[in-house]
C-alpha cells in the first residue's frame, strides 16, 4: 500500500469515527419519549441518593383517579402508587397530582411540586408525594421539590418520568428519579 493510499485511508476512517460516535451516543442517549422501552408496563425503575448512598429500586406500580376535598374545593386528583417488589423490605413510594383546569382531564404535560404549598394541608395545585424506605431508622420523606413528567396516558397504562428531592422531619434530603409505566388501580369506589 502507497503512502498516499495509507493517508487517504486515514483521513477516511478519522472522518468516519466523530459520526459514528454521535450517531451512537445519540441512539443510547437518555430523553426519549419511547419510555415503553425503557421499563415494562406495570413496573418502575428508580434511583435514589441518599446522603452519598445510591440504591435502585423496581417493583410493580399503579395508578388510580380520585377525589381530594381541599378545603371548600373538591378536586379531581391523579395518584401513582410504586410498590416494593419485596414487600417484607416495605419500601413504597406514592405521589399526588392534582387535576385542575376547565375539563379537568390529565394531559401529557410536566407537574411541579409548588414550593410555597408542598404540605399534605395545602396540596390544591401542587405535586405531593412521600418515600418510606421502612429501614432500621424508619424514615419517611415528603416531597420538597421537583416534577413529574407524563409522557403517555392511555386507558390501560399511563408512562412518564420523576425527578424529585424530598426530605424527612430530620432535615435529610433524599434525591428520587426514574421512570415508569403504571397500569390502572382496581378499586371498589363508585362516584
């Protein structure tokens, strides 16, 4: 082989490396809405941090609609329930998203947690929710901040994504992220 064949082939195969490197990072990159792919329907995948700790968890969850009396209000609210797939370990993660707006219908949109009314007695327009992660110290979390993305809604499963950091009564915080696939609740309630 020449030397001018060798450089050409070079120049070729340096060319071609910077495009397969995008090409393939972008193909595995999280940020897809494909969230179907990413976990099962009926199951979950999430990530927590706490105090340079990280675990992952995964386990059946579910969702439901329901009525909230908020005051002199009645509103209509989405519930996720994530279950421990280990259920003598107890950890359970639930979050609460209220559904306001003239039709009062859940959209594929982003909910946030509203920082000036994250408690359980003021919750009318912001995401709550809670971790107990059932351990030797038995700590349970409520949302400080954060969000939930809904990405799909169907009748038989409803798909999205969290980030959210919540903290316990002692100050600490623990980080909550992953994504789901929720397939509905089965109750007895009629309205």
């Amino acid at each position: 082989m020449s030397i001018k064949n060798n450089l050409i082939l070079r120049w070729m195969l340096g060319g071609m490396i910077p495009f397969l490197l995008i090409g393939s990072i972008s193909y595995i990159a999280p940020g897809s809405n494909d969230i179907d792919k990413l976990v099962s329907k009926g199951d979950y995948i999430l990530r927590t941090e706490l105090q340079g700790k990280t675990i992952k968890y995964q386990g059946p969850v579910y969702f439901e609609f329901d009525r909230q009396q908020s005051g002199l209000r009645n509103t209509r609210v989405f519930k996720l329930h994530f279950l421990s797939s280990e259920i003598s370990r107890g950890y359970s993660f639930g979050f609460l998203i209220p559904i306001t707006g003239k039709d009062m219908v859940l959209q594929p949109e982003e909910f946030w947690v509203n920082e000036e009314k994250k408690n359980i007695l003021s919750r009318d327009d912001s995401v709550f929710g809670y971790a107990d992660l059932f351990d030797t110290n038995s700590s349970l979390y409520f949302t400080e901040s954060g969000m939930i993305s809904i990405k799909s809604i169907a009748e038989d499963a409803v798909s999205g994504n969290l980030n959210m950091f919540l903290k316990d009564v002692d100050g600490k915080e623990l980080h909550l992220a992953g994504f789901f696939n929720a397939l509905p609740l089965k109750t007895q309630r009629n309205f």
